[in-house]
C-alpha cells in the first residue's frame, strides 16, 4: 500500500493551499462530464471518494445535487472544501480510510478523481473494489480518472501505480463500459499528467 497515512495528507493540505496542490482544477470538467454520461442527475446519489478539498463538491451543488458524499482520509481536506461551502445538508462529510470503510448506505455513482493510482498492492486494488461494488451495487454506476501508463510515477512524495484503459476495466469484474477518455491535466505548477477515465454501469 502506497496511498500514505492520514498524517501524511493532513500534513499536506496543512502545508500546501488546496489551489497550489498538484491536482487541482478550477473547473473539473471531465469529472462533470462523465458524470452526466452515467446518468448522475440532481436527483441521483453520488459519493466522491478520496475528494479532499475538491470543488467539485462546489459544482455539483450549484447544479442541484440532493444527495452527497465526500470521503477523504484527511479531515484538515475536508475541513478546507466545508469551509468552502458552507453547512450543507445535502452533503455528508466521511472521514474515512477507504481500504478500511464499511459504507452504510448505497449511492448511485461513486466518482474518483486520482485515488486510485496510489494502490500498488493486488490485495489493496481488491479492497477498493469492493469497497466500490459496496457503496454502489449492481446496476450502480462509477467514474474513475487514475494517472495513465505515460504520466507521473509519483505524486505527493508517494509512488504510484499507472493504468492503461484495460486496467480499468479489468478492475471492478463485470461491468458495461459507457465511456473511456484521456485528459492531460496542466497543474497549478505548469506540469502535464495524463490521465485515463473510466465511466461505466456495475453488473
């Protein structure tokens, strides 16, 4: 396991302004998009996994959405987008080890945005997906954007594990697959990261 502990990343976003971090975005327009391909309407649960300081908690929001989660190792992350926002009922704020978690509800659509790319482990990649199959269940749908087989070999000090289009369908077992896409995310710094995403239904 590669994905470092909750110190590592509080220290990080304790250390770091969320718009300086490596994977910010102003607008996260893939994310947004593929959403809207599986069908996450305002009416539609979404649980956003490993979202931090993300705001795309902020979007979702704007556009209605009743429904939501945000889980993330990092409580000083989350604090950073709560404060953003502000109270709000429509959204539920985990503070949780993902490897770990025992989701108590199902949503609709599970986002990830470069979590996934930090699970070296076989045994870990598992977890994940069954944390995955847990929080969504069958007919459920996902979005996943992990670092591809040409981008970056670390992030944050950590060693992570890149993904070709295969890889990602291969991950979760039977699935349909509704939409595959790259994106070259520029960073606050100026570097590139390409990315591979995932939009897809569980079976």
């Amino acid at each position: 396991m590669s994905t470092g502990d909750q110190a590592h990343w509080d220290q990080r976003y304790d250390s770091v302004s969320a718009e300086a971090l490596s994977w910010h975005q102003d607008h996260p327009t893939m994310s947004l998009e593929l959403l809207a391909a599986v069908g996450a309407r305002s009416d539609a649960s979404v649980v956003d996994v490993g979202g931090g300081a993300s705001n795309l908690v902020d979007h979702l929001l704007a556009a209605g959405q009743g429904d939501l989660a945000v889980l993330d190792l990092s409580n000083v992350a989350l604090e950073v987008a709560r404060e953003r926002v502000g109270e709000q009922p429509q959204v539920t704020w985990l503070v949780e080890d993902l490897l770990a978690w025992e989701p108590q509800r199902t949503w609709d659509v599970w986002h990830d945005r470069a979590v996934l790319h930090f699970l070296h482990d076989d045994a870990d990649r598992a977890r994940y997906a069954r944390a995955l199959r847990q929080a969504v269940g069958v007919g459920g749908a996902f979005v996943i954007g992990t670092f591809a087989e040409d981008g970056p070999t670390e992030c944050s000090a950590l060693p992570v594990r890149r993904h070709s289009a295969a890889d990602l369908r291969d991950l979760a077992g039977a699935i349909e697959v509704l939409e595959e896409r790259r994106e070259v995310h520029t960073t606050p710094g100026g570097a590139s990261q390409p990315f591979n995403w995932l939009a897809a239904r569980l079976r």
